[in-house]
C-alpha cells in the first residue's frame, strides 16, 4: 500500500510539473501572438478585407467605431492612396510590456510612405485584440482628419516641325453648352434644335442637364468643336453653325483646353490623334501610371511615341483636419510633363503637298536624299484628327468607313506597283552587275514585242517610237517598256532577284512608321521569263513603298548609297546610310544623267517639270492595274519622282508622289503638272 501511495504522489507531482510546464509555454505563446495579430491585420490590407481587420479590434475599439464606419474609412483611405506592397518590421528585441512598436513602409501613388507607430493589445477570451483608433492608419491621424490625395496635372508633350511650329499641342477649343437657368420653360423645341446642330439627340442633352451637380447658374457642356466647325456656314445666307447655336436661349460657348493639330487635315495621318482612355486599355495599362482621365495617342505618331508624349501626373497625399487644413504631407510625386518631339517635316510644305494632291487618292514623299531628313509625308485623302479628339458621332463615322475613297487608309505606308518608275532601279542595277551597257543597242521593236513564240499571245507593249538607237538614255527618256523588259531578260532572274534583296526588297524600312515592305514576286522568286521581263518595267509582281522607291533613288545622287530615311529631327544628326553600295559609282553617275535628259528632253516623259535654270532630275510612271492583259476596264496609277541635282545637305530634295486612277485623266503627266507649283516652292528655297 505505502508503495502505491507512493507512486501515486510521485505521478501527482509529474502531472503537476507536467501541467506547469505547459502554463509556461502556454504563456510564451499568448505573449507572441500579439506580434501575429499585428501581422495578420496589416496582411489584410492589400487583401481588401477590412472586415477580417474589424473583427481583430478589442470590445473597446468595436464600441467606438461601429464595423460599417470602419470598413468605409478604411477602404476609401487605402484604396485612395492605392497603398499596395505594403512592408511591416517589428523589431525582435521588445520588452514584454505595451505596446509593440513597428514600422510600416508601403508604396502609394505618391510615391513611398514610411512611418514608426506603436501598438497597444488586450487580452480577451484568451486572445489578444487589437486596441484601435485612427492613429493605426497614420500616427498623426485623428477621428475628424481626413486622408486627401490631390492630383497634380502635367503636360503631354507637344509635337513640333523643323521649324519649330506646333503640328500637335495643347490649345484652345470651343465648348458648347447650356445655362438651365437661362433656358425656355419648355425648352424642348431648342433642346431638338441644338442637337440637330450639334449632331446628336435632344435627350443626351437632357441626361447631362439632369446630372446632380447641376444648378440654375451653372455651365452644363454639351460638345467641344472647333472654332472652323463653329464657323460653318449653315442653311442659306451667310449665318454660321456659331449664329445659329447662339439664336437659342440658354446656350454658352465658352473657350475649353484640349489637344488641337494647328495644321489640320494635311497632318492627320501622319500625326493621328488623342482620345481618353477606355476601360479595356485602363486595365492593361493602369501599372504604367494611367488613370480613369488620361488621355492615349490612338494613331500616327500619337501612338508611336504614346511612351515618350505622355504626361505622368503628379500626387500629393496628406492628413488634413476638419477645417480642410493641412497637418501633414505624408507624401508627393512631382508631376512630369511629356517630352517634347521635333520632327524633320516642313509644316507648310506639308500644308503645301496636301493642297495639291487633297482631290485625289494618293501618296507623297519628300525628302532630303543626301541626309536622309523626310520633309513631308502626306496621304490623301484624309481625315480631321480634331473630329476623333472631339468626339465623333455615328454618322460620321460611318461615313468616313463607308467612304469608298478610303480616308482613313493611309497610302504612304503601303506598297503599289511602281510601273515605269522602276525603270531607274533596272538601269542601275544591269550596269552595277555588267549585265547591261548604256550603250549598247537592245534593238527597235516597235510598239509591240515578244521573245518568241514560247510567249503564245502575250507581247509587252510600249506607247513611243523613237528611231533603231534603243540605247539606256533614249529607252529612259521615252520610257520604253520593251527595251527594260529586254534588259531584266539579260540580268537574269537570280541575278535580279539577288540584287533586289540587296536593295532591301522583303526587309523592313529602317524608319521610325512601319512600312509594308516592297516585293519583287508573290513567290519566292520569279517563276518564269514573261514575269521577269514584266519586272524590268515595274509590273509584274513588283511592289513598292514611295519611301523605299524614294531611298532606292537617293542613291542615284549618293554615289551608289541609299540614304537612311528618318523623321525626328534631333542635333548634329550624322546622315547614314540605309544600304552603302546599293549600285556602283560609275552606275549611279549614268543614271542620274538620263534622268536629268528625261525633264530637259523635249521629248521627255517628265518634260512638264523643266525649269529654266534649275538642275532636275526625274521619272515618270504609270503602272496598269488590271486583271489581264486584254482588260480594258482596269485603272492606272501615275507617279513622278523629282530630284535637284546641284543641292547641298541644306537645299537638296527628292519628290516622290503616286497618285490612283489617273487613266484617261493623263496618266504620270497628270501628276507632272500637280507638282509644278510644288517644284518651284522648293526651289525658290535653294
């Protein structure tokens, strides 16, 4: 018995050693876990789930501030800084007493905030709760302060030409609207008035009047519009869309900032234009400091340069008090205005080109050849870039995509048969691979040839007889297809097809604007003698782009060398060279001298653009569209390639314009008489 009691007092004491050592760990515990119910109410922030923060507040806490109240001030004062990666440190050597001090680091709009803070705990049903009030969010934070972010706008960079004009900046437009107050008791006869002006619908106009924020005196915007929009004349007689507007009672036109393209349509395609984001574009690119309000290039070089044109907001968050003073910056992120872009484009060349060319559906380049600078770059026709900046409406919408002209195609980005105009490249690129001699005689064939019966019923036609010397000069100054379609059979397809790579067909254009890339087959070369013979004049399978025919003649003045074509003018820019070697010297010279022959020639295809005095250079071309030789439905494209010969890296151009369905309006000669004006506003520059 004594060794049972014993035993029984010893297991006693066991347990209670036991139960001792566990109260002991026990308490370790519980001490610890104020640090992890501080650590799991700061996870919960980025979570979003200010609920689970609410039910870590101790019985105190809960009565000062009801789980709705808390929910709301948090959200808004977390998600209004649009806290996120946020950092909690407590330090590992604290006393075991209140409170726990930490530090919070967390990014926000405005950049980072960093702030030491304590925290206070007790102890309830064995837990510890969190002793809440504001300072948790901030220290300095009280029950009646407010969290305030305030927006700080910055500038979108502003586009400029060579000569420092603005193509695409801020400025001002008109906004159309209306003072309740000043509107007819019933006003819904004006209210259908003004928007049959406008181009929109009476009750649009109606939601915006309903909005909450309206009162009698205020300035409701209805339409932003262009001041030469304002000033379209309207019915008959002499009144303006702005008369007929002001005529209602109620309506205020009031100035307005937007972003304007002082140069209107000439530069629409090559600028494109601004709208404010949508919500699909928002929720891709919020991360790059993006917002509900921010505007995004769309087209052209808005959208190209979108990266570097963009204005990034600047933010200042701070603890204000009741009173709306402020107590504290807890933060601020400088606003930075977008960069500022000068581009080698003449504005009023532009303007110029435009004028000429705005009836027709076609595409101009000019450029410096010796530098590589592009002076204008023009497509017609066109559209208003203001109309997308302003808002656009159904109808014209719709009439801009159901145009059958297609305004919104932008031909200097395209490639198109070149016809006749590729003659040059033919001439140049036999003489560099001593496949061709300029004066060798390819032979009279009169107006109609064939190889030889192998051909069946094709034959290549030409539109100019000129005597037995079918020699280089005489075949480029008539532009004779026979003699180019003899002179590609003596190069050979290889050999053509290997100089043509090397001349950067199937490559992209070095150039800031994508270009489609030019082609001298749909295959992977050419397939047979009629196809090789059709690309010695520049049908066949050839495509072109203006800009690369363009390059391609630079080298008929650069010693062989393409030059590289650029667009953003930027200081002491060193030219360089596309493709160095593109034809040999001795090629080059021979060319640019029969192209000179074509203006001065009497008998010249480009004998319209001679001027006396003047050292020009060129090529005409007019290139068939159509389905089979025997079409007769089909259409023509007319191009002229222009050049001085005697400039220097300040005054030397190259015009190169195309221009669609000119068959039976002139043909090439049709785009020879357009550019007369245009040669002699860029000579007069020399």
């Amino acid at each position: 018995m004594k060794r049972k009691k014993a035993a029984a007092v010893i297991g006693i004491a066991a347990a209670i050693a036991v139960c001792a050592a566990g109260l002991v760990l026990y308490k370790v515990k519980f001490e610890e876990k104020r640090e992890d119910v501080l650590k799991e109410y700061m996870g919960y922030i980025e979570k979003g789930r200010y609920d689970k923060m609410y039910a870590l507040l101790d019985e105190a806490s809960r009565n000062t501030v009801n789980a709705e109240d808390f929910v709301v001030r948090n959200q808004k004062i977390y998600e209004g800084i649009e806290a996120e990666n946020i950092r909690l440190d407590i330090s590992e050597e604290q006393e075991k007493s209140q409170p726990i001090s930490y530090k919070v680091t967390m990014d926000t709009v405005a950049g980072e905030i960093s702030f030491d803070n304590d925290a206070f705990f007790e102890k309830e049903s064995g837990k510890w709760h969190i002793k809440w009030s504001d300072s948790m969010i901030f220290p300095n934070l009280k029950a009646a302060d407010k969290v305030s972010v305030v927006s700080i706008d910055a500038k979108r960079g502003e586009i400029y030409d060579r000569n420092g004009e603005l193509l695409a900046g801020q400025g001002t437009v008109a906004n159309v609207g209306l003072v309740p107050g000043k509107m007819a008791v019933q006003p819904q006869e004006e209210l259908e008035t003004m928007a049959a002006l406008l181009g929109t619908t009476a009750g649009s106009i109606s939601e915006k009047l309903d909005a909450s924020w309206v009162k009698d005196d205020s300035f409701v915007p209805v339409k932003k519009m262009s001041s030469s929009q304002l000033e379209t004349p309207v019915g008959e007689g002499e009144a303006t869309l702005k008369d007929k507007l002001l005529e209602l009672p109620g309506v205020m036109i009031s100035d307005a900032e937007s972003r304007v393209y002082p140069y209107g349509e000439c530069t629409s395609h090559l600028l494109g234009y601004v709208q404010e984001i949508n919500a699909e574009e928002l929720e891709e690119l919020r991360d790059k400091g993006y917002d509900e309000q921010s505007i995004l290039g769309k087209s052209g070089l808005e959208k190209l340069f979108e990266d570097r044109l963009k204005a990034r907001k600047g933010y200042k968050i701070s603890i204000v008090d009741a009173e709306g003073s402020e107590k504290e910056a807890l933060a601020m992120a400088a606003p930075k205005d977008g960069e500022n872009i000068t581009l080698t484009i003449d504005g009023h060349l532009q303007q110029s080109v435009y004028e000429q060319y705005k009836n027709d559906k076609s595409s101009s380049i000019v450029m410096n050849p010796k530098t590589g600078e592009v002076l204008a770059m023009v497509s017609t026709p066109t559209f208003n870039s203001m109309d997308f900046v302003l808002g656009m409406s159904q109808e014209k919408w719709d009439s801009l995509n159901n145009d059958e002209d297609k305004p919104l195609y932008n031909r200097t980005r395209e490639s198109w048969v070149p016809g006749s105009s590729f003659k040059p490249v033919i001439g140049a690129v036999g003489l560099t691979t001593g496949t061709l001699s300029a004066d060798e005689n390819l032979g009279a064939s009169g107006l109609s040839w064939q190889k030889d019966e192998s051909w069946g019923d094709y034959r290549i036609t030409t539109l100019h007889e000129y005597g037995d010397e079918a020699v280089l000069r005489n075949a480029l100054v008539y532009s004779d297809n026979i003699y180019f379609a003899k002179a590609a059979l003596k190069i050979g397809a290889d050999t053509l097809t290997e100089q043509l790579k090397k001349l950067g067909f199937g490559q992209e254009i070095p150039f800031e604007i994508g270009m489609s890339k030019s082609q001298y087959s749909n295959e992977d070369g050419i397939t047979s003698e009629i196809q090789l013979a059709d690309s010695g004049y520049g049908q066949g399978q050839i495509l072109m782009n203006p800009l690369h025919l363009a390059c391609i003649y630079s080298a008929f003045i650069g010693d062989g060398n393409m030059i590289k074509p650029y667009l953003e003018m930027t200081d002491n820019k060193t030219p360089e060279y596309w493709i160095a070697g593109a034809f040999s010297k001795e090629a080059a010279a021979v060319i640019k001298e029969d192209l000179t022959a074509v203006i001065e020639d009497e008998n010249g295809t480009g004998h319209g653009a001679y001027t006396e005095g003047a050292n020009l250079a060129g090529k005409t071309g007019t290139a068939e569209i159509k389905a089979s030789q025997d079409d007769e439905n089909g259409t023509e494209l007319g191009w002229f390639a222009v050049f001085n010969t005697d400039g220097d890296k300040t005054n030397s151009f190259l015009m190169l314009n195309m221009v669609e369905d000119v068959k039976d309006r002139g043909g090439s000669g049709y785009v020879v008489d357009l550019d007369r004006p245009l040669l002699d506003e860029m000579l007069a520059k020399e």
